[in-house]
C-alpha cells in the first residue's frame, strides 16, 4: 500500500501539473469506488470544477475545487494515477477517467480495487471515517516528542500502533519497520514498555525516515509508481524491510522476520532486543 512518502510524492507532482487545471467530466468504469456521493450526482457536481490547490492528509490525495469541494482519492493497497496524453492508450485497470479541459486525462488505475474516492464540501470528510478520524501528521511542526508520547499511550505493541491511523497519520509496515529498526526499539515491545528516551529517539527515527523516503520518491516494492508511471529508489536504501537473512547494516546480526499483528515484520535481534 502506498504509504505516506508515496502520497506526497504524487501530491507534489499533481500540485505542479494540476493547479488551475479544470475538469470538464468523469468518466465512473466502477461505481463501488466512489464512496459518497452516488456515482451519478459525483460526476455531475465534479463537471466544470477547477483544482486550486492539492492536499494530502494521512494516505489520502485531497484535491480542492473551486466552489468548496474537496475531491478526495485513496489509492488502497495497488492504486495509481496517471496523467495521460490526448488519445492515448488507457492502461488495464483504469477505473476512473477525469477529462481535464486542455485534453489530458487524470487515470486511476488499481488491479485489486481497494481504494476509493468522494466527492465531499470543503473539509467535511465525516462520509470517509479513516480520513474523518485521522490522528497527527508526524511531519507536522506541531508534532513534537510529547505529541508522539499522548498518540501511543496504552498497552498495545508499539508497531500495531505506529500503523493506526487514527494514533499517527500515514505510517504502514514498511515505515514502520524501518522506524522502529532506527530507532533501536523491537516491533514487540509495549508502549506503556516505552521510556522517555525511547519515544524522543522514535520521534527522531520517523521524521528522518519519512523526509529521506520522500526523498528520494518512495519505495517501490510492489506496485507503486509515481504520476509519471516512474518507480521510488527508497527501497535500495531499506535497512531491514524484506531483507530477512540479510547483515543487518548497525551491527552485522541477521535481519529476522517475524509476524507482528498479522504483518510480516523484519527486525535486528540484536539492535532491537
């Protein structure tokens, strides 16, 4: 799933290429994807919205609209966009066509189709509850040691709760991973575990990750790539992420990977004990 370097790195490139830019229709190939409103009243109240400015928010794209809409994309776990040519050839799995006034096409293209759009007024985003309760952005100014501390209060193992989203906005299983392996902390270890160091060196560890990953474009380890159709190269700077049996590049142990939560993890038994 494109995780929070990945979105900002297409936001960049759609803020360049889409400001001011119109959209005179929208073509729905698979109504389940729009979440709110219906299919027929999204494509209508879309036609003639110009885009002023591109968002993101957690994992999800926001485009605002003249007339107070927001238009807001989620990419799921395969999902892309792509801005094409007049008359070229749509990939397989498009999905969404927006018409753009001067020819070009906003594609959405997702094989296993677990994203969604809406369509909402201007910061109303109770229709998507993931974006509605979303919790901080870890690169926020606001976001501070003591704003880390108050989201991964409990009981729960820290890296479960590095990815809930309404905790800390953005964060999937491959930041987590490579956070948690940074900031010398086990995927195990319980939050109310957790020392003040520990989260001061945690909050450290997730923004230098995030701003190295975006960076450099993201990681492309499945699916992934940009507006340009072009892959990230994060992944060639992972530490521990699918490098189990590997050195691990701290101390020399092997990289371990285990199941954390459901997710395959990857850690050092030895940098995180």
């Amino acid at each position: 799933m494109p995780e929070l370097p990945e979105v900002e790195t297409i936001r960049r490139q759609l803020g360049r290429e889409l400001k001011g830019a119109r959209i005179t229709g929208c073509e729905v190939l698979l109504p389940r994807l729009v979440t709110h409103p219906s299919p027929r009243t999204y494509r209508r109240k879309l036609a003639g919205g110009a885009v002023t400015t591109v968002r993101r928010r957690g994992k999800y794209l926001i485009l605002e609209l003249d007339g107070d809409l927001d238009l807001v994309v989620h990419l799921g776990m395969t999902g892309s966009l792509v801005l094409a040519d007049p008359g070229g050839e749509r990939p397989r799995h498009t999905h969404l066509v927006f018409h753009l006034e001067d020819g070009r096409d906003l594609l959405y293209v997702d094989p296993r189709t677990f994203g969604e759009t809406a369509l909402v007024p201007r910061g109303d985003y109770r229709p998507l509850r993931g974006l509605h309760s979303m919790g901080p952005e870890p690169l926020g100014r606001g976001f501070t040691r003591e704003s880390l501390a108050s989201a991964l209060r409990g009981k729960c193992r820290i890296k479960p709760a590095l990815m809930d989203q309404s905790r800390v906005a953005g964060i999937g299983n491959i930041y987590a991973d490579e956070m948690l392996h940074r900031a010398g902390i086990n995927p195990c270890r319980r939050l109310d575990d957790l020392t003040p160091l520990e989260i001061e060196g945690l909050h450290r560890s997730m923004r230098e990750v995030l701003a190295e990953a975006i960076r450099r474009g993201g990681s492309s380890v499945s699916d992934y790539v940009d507006l340009r159709g072009e892959k990230g190269s994060y992944q060639d700077k992972h530490r521990v992420y699918r490098r189990a049996g590997e050195a691990c590049p701290r101390c020399g142990e092997t990289i371990c990977r285990a199941r954390v939560a459901g997710r395959s993890t990857y850690f050092c038994p030895r940098c995180q004990r």
